[in-house]
C-alpha cells in the first residue's frame, strides 16, 4: 500500500509580495495513508492545502495531484479531490438532501448514483429525519460530518480536511474519525490539518511545520523516539516554540 | 449542461427561499412607481410671491388677481415697502417679489407705459427662474389686455407683430409622466439588474461557500450563467409588473408596442447583469458591492437624461452619458412610448446595448478567477 506517491511535492513555495507564506515544501503522500499535515497557527498549512487543491497558484517548486500538475491540470486535478474547508461552507438555506444533489451533480454523478448515495449517507450519519431541514439549522457536529460526507459524495482519490474537528466536542470528534478510517479503508487518501495532537496519533504519518517549512515528517512512532518524547503534543511543543511568526 | 441545469436549480431554490428579497424586489416597483411620478414633477407650482404694491389702484389689483388665478402662484405677502417683502425672502417666505410703483395706474393710463420691478430668489435657481418667467408672461398677457381696452389698434399695426403659436407634438398636453415612468422603470430594472447580481455572488464569497464551488471541476462560465439566467428572469417580470402599472394607473401605452420595449429590455438586462457581476469580482465584502453600484447608480441616474436633457449638459459630461447604459434606455422608453419607435427605430441603441452587454459579461469571465 505504501508505494504508489499519490501526492508528490517539490520545494513548492507561496508568497505574498514580501511575505513567504510556504517556503520550499518537499514530502510525498502515499496511496491510501491519512496524511497528517500539523502546524501551529499562521505557519501555512492551509496555504499548503489550497495549493494542491488548485486553489491557489504557487509562487515556485513542483507539486502533482494525483498524477496532474498543480500548474496546468488544476481542473482535473479537482475532478479527482474532495476539500472540506476551515469556514462550514455548504449552502445552509438548502436543505441536506439538497446540497448533496448539487455536489453529486457538479461531479458529473449520475440521478441514480445521487440518490442511491444520498440514501445511504442520510443512513449512516441518522439524519433521515433532517433530509428535508436546512443544513443551516444543524448543530455544528453534524454539520462536520455532513460536509466531511459531502466532500467524499462523489468518491474521489483524495480528500482535504482542514482543519475538520474544530470546535467540535469530543464524542463527535471521535465518530467524526470513525468516517475517516471507513473512508481510508475504502481507498480514499486522507490529507488531513489537525491542531489536536490526539488525532495526530491516529495518522499513518505526521508532518510538522514550523514557519512555512515542514520541518518533521515520519510515523508518529518514530517522531516520538527522534524527539525523545512521550506523546505527540510533546513533540509539536518542541517543534512549533521554534517558530519565530506569530500565530493569525 | 447537466451541471448548469443543478447550478440553476441551486440559484432559484435560494432566491425563492428568501422572502425578503423577494418582497423587496416586487414592492420596490410597485410602490415607486405609483407614488413617486406623483412626486417627482417638473412643473413649478406653489411658488410664494410677495407684492409690495405701492399703488393700491384697480389697475394694480387686477394684476394680481390675475396673477393669483393662474394657479402657480400663492400670494404669502403683501406689503408697502420693498424692504418688508425682502425680508420675506429672508425668512424663506417667499421666491419672488414683485414691486408695483406708486404711480403704476396713473402712468398707465396717461403714458400708456409702466414699469413693474421682479426680484426673485435664486437659492432654489430653478424655481427662481421658471418662476419669473411665467411672472412675466402673465403680466405681458396683462399688458395685452390692458391696450386692448384702451388704445383702438389700427387693423394694420405700424409695428410688426409676430404671434407664436405652439403646439406639443408627441406628448399633446406635455404630461410629464409620460417620460417619467417609465424613466423610473429603467432605473429599477437597473438596480435589480446590477446590484442583486452583485451582492449575491459576494455573498458566496463572504460566507465562503464559492470556495466549495471553486474546488470542483465546474466551469466558471457555467457558475456565471446560472447566477445571471435567474436575475434576467427577475427583471423581465419586474418590467412587466411596471408596464402593468404604467397602464392602469397612469393610462400609458408605449405606441410603439410592446415587443420593442421588451426586445430592448431583454439586452439591456443582460449587460446590466454584466456590470453586476464585474463588481462582484472586484469588491471582496457586500459592503464593498454596495458602495460601488451606489457610486455608479449615482453616476447613472443624474448623467442618464431622466432628470436633466443631456444635450445640455457640457460636452464632456455628454461623452461619460455615452458609457451609461441608462442613458440609452431611457431614449429607448421615450422614442417608443411616446413616438411610436419600433425595432427598427432603435437598432442604433440595441446594437451598442449589444456590445455593452458583450463588453461587460467577458470582462467578468475574464476576471473570475477559480485559483487566487
């Protein structure tokens, strides 16, 4: 499983005008794994993500999505990613069902892949009942799962999760990884920003960056053993005291 | 296709799920256009004279029982002295002073000749103006009769005399709402043209779900025509609501029929949309949106030949008239509804109403960015 690069990055860079928002990044993302990309605030994990997303445009370096380069291929690369961002950002004055019918449809899906999608996500997240309701009448948890739902609606190669259990209580935090597991386990490749050092345990591998640079990138495991530290958090704090950048 | 037909479907469902815009955008013409033609008049009425009358003669009090009875005129003040109605003027309580001297009757009737003193109050210029203007055609009217009465004309006047009479074509009785209507309906398709298509896409971009959109494969002209096929819906209905109105309420029927005006609409929307959706890529918050078409309207509504005739404004201020789409509309209404234009009156102002809307949407395409 840990052969085929999926996501292959080469001192990809970001500025704005003065400021170096990612400064040459180079790491690979496997086939498969649930990537986790960690970082304190404002150190450019998500200027990071939505280069690859082909949300924004790299200032220098080489990045491939999925076998399309993030300079020319933007648009099939999107044809192969699912992205959840930072900010809930589903249409809350459409109702569940609704906002999945337009993402199945965006996607090119077929009516009956949507609605037999549809049916069995509104199964798996016990939202049958709010299939009707306006997303935006939801309490934040659920809304979570159901962007997280959305975002992998039309199956692609790759999902990019920024930041996805934030501000979301523990119980949901755990069945919110649940789906991440069951859709790793089904082939989707996770890329995933964290800033609880409890879910950086739960990843195949870690990278940590500091100041625009990834300045770690191995197992949790091996991490722990190089920094000499018991757990995850011990690490990150030894890492992110490093950064001279305030957080945003 | 398919997308485009999940994207429109998107765009009606929360355009209809919000009630308010949709009030505002079916009240917005209904209450303008019934209450404000009342309103926004050209004709000065009610204009406050002061007479300083220092004859008290008959003479002297039919002039200003005729003055009185034309109807435009209200008589706040009659005083002695021309100081006393100066200080009417002062206290805002009158536009116009008319001074009759003392020996006004006497030297009318001996010299066949008089002199009348008209002062008016230029901070309301217009009214100021047009004011004295039909003073003193009345007493030139006054003067008329007066030597009719008096002097036995000769059949052949040893001075040449030229009598002009006038009449109004296209607009008989001078009906100021002819124009102004539907001079108000142009200016509301613009607003629900430009400003709802403009607010709505920031909008998407404030509350951050156009991200959601720009990371999937959608075409952004995809993304762009269903923004704008449910606005250009929203203005034809508007426009028919206003032409409904325009006929039971005011009785006008654009002579030149219908489908000119609809033809024209039809275009004209679609390069208002354009310029809606051009602020939209450049303002980043609705404030922003706002701020913009709030300037442009400005622009548009006083340089668009409703209020005040362009040919007499300053030449450059008739060339920034010719970037105004307004402008060409409200020619477009007034040639049709009140001269009977059709389709082949207008081809001019359709064919740069054309262009416009071709200018406007590709420059938005263009500007449109998937990737920051």
């Amino acid at each position: 499983m840990l052969n085929e690069k999926i996501i292959t990055v080469d001192h990809l860079t970001k500025r704005f005008a003065a400021f170096t928002a990612v400064d040459a990044i180079t790491f690979d993302v496997y086939k498969g794994e649930i990537f986790g990309f960690l970082g304190a605030n404002g150190a450019g994990k998500t200027t990071a993500m939505r280069m690859l997303c082909g949300l924004s445009m790299p200032t220098s370096g080489k990045a491939t999505v999925a076998g399309f380069d993030v300079y020319t291929q933007n648009e099939q690369i999107k044809k192969n990613i699912g992205y959840m961002s930072q900010k809930f950002s589903l249409y809350e004055d459409l109702t569940v069902k609704e906002n999945m019918q337009l993402y199945g449809g965006i996607y090119g899906k077929s009516n009956q892949f949507i609605k037999d999608k549809t049916a069995f996500i509104l199964e798996q997240l016990h939202l049958k009942d709010e299939a009707n309701k306006l997303v935006g009448s939801l309490p934040l948890g659920w809304k979570q799962k159901l962007a997280f739902s959305v975002a992998i609606f039309h199956e692609p190669e790759i999902v990019f999760l920024d930041e996805p259990t934030g501000g979301v209580d523990p119980v949901t935090r755990r069945e919110f990884w649940m789906m991440i597991y069951e859709a790793a386990a089904n082939g989707i490749t996770i890329f995933v920003t964290t800033h609880y050092m409890d879910e950086a345990e739960y990843c195949n591998r870690v990278s940590i960056m500091v100041d625009g640079k990834v300045e770690a990138l191995d197992t949790p495991a091996m991490l722990k053993q190089q920094y000499q530290s018991p757990t995850m958090d011990d690490v990150f704090l030894k890492l992110a005291r490093k950064a001279t950048r305030s957080g945003d | 296709m398919r997308t485009l037909k999940f994207l429109l479907q998107k765009e009606f469902r929360q355009i209809f799920r919000d009630p308010a815009i949709l009030r505002i955008i079916f009240m917005m013409p209904v209450i303008q256009l019934i209450i404000l033609p009342w309103a926004a008049d050209y004709e000065i009425k009610n204009i406050k004279l002061a007479v300083t009358d220092k004859d008290h003669s008959s003479y002297s009090q039919k002039l200003i029982s005729k003055i009185t009875s034309s109807g435009y005129f209200q008589l706040t003040a009659y005083e002695n002295s021309y100081h006393a109605s100066l200080e009417k003027i002062e206290d805002d309580e009158a536009d116009l002073i008319l001074e009759i001297p003392a020996s006004f009757e006497k030297q009318l009737v001996k010299e066949d000749e008089a002199t009348l003193y008209l002062a008016g109050n230029a901070i309301n210029g217009v009214k100021g103006n047009l004011g004295s203007a039909y003073l003193r055609s009345i007493i030139q009217d006054f003067n008329r009769e007066v030597r009719l009465e008096w002097i036995q004309l000769p059949k052949f006047s040893p001075q040449t005399q030229i009598e002009v009479t006038s009449s109004n074509w296209f607009n008989a009785l001078m009906n100021y709402k002819y124009f102004m209507v539907p001079g108000i309906l142009v200016l509301l398709l613009t607003m629900v043209g430009a400003n709802l298509t403009a607010i709505n896409i920031v909008k998407e971009k404030e509350i951050g779900t156009i991200e959601q959109i720009n990371v999937t494969p959608v075409q952004k002209v995809h993304f762009i025509i269903a923004k704008l096929v449910p606005f250009w819906i929203l203005g034809l209905i508007v426009l028919t609501l206003g032409l409904l109105i325009s006929r039971l309420f005011y009785g006008i029927l654009p002579a030149g029929g219908f489908l000119t005006i609809y033809v024209f609409a039809a275009v004209y929307l679609l390069a208002v949309l354009g310029l809606g959706l051009l602020i939209s890529t450049y303002a980043a918050t609705q404030q922003q949106a706002m701020l913009i078409s709030f300037f442009l309207m400005m622009i548009f509504v006083l340089l668009g030949g409703l209020y005040t005739s362009i040919d007499s404004m300053p030449v450059w201020a008739q060339w920034i008239t010719r970037f105004n789409p307004v402008s060409y509309f409200i020619e477009v209404m007034r040639m049709v509804v009140l001269k009977g234009s059709g389709l082949s009156d207008i081809k001019q102002q359709l064919g740069t109403m054309f262009i416009f809307a071709v200018v406007l949407n590709s420059w938005a395409v263009i500007n449109y960015r998937k990737r920051s």
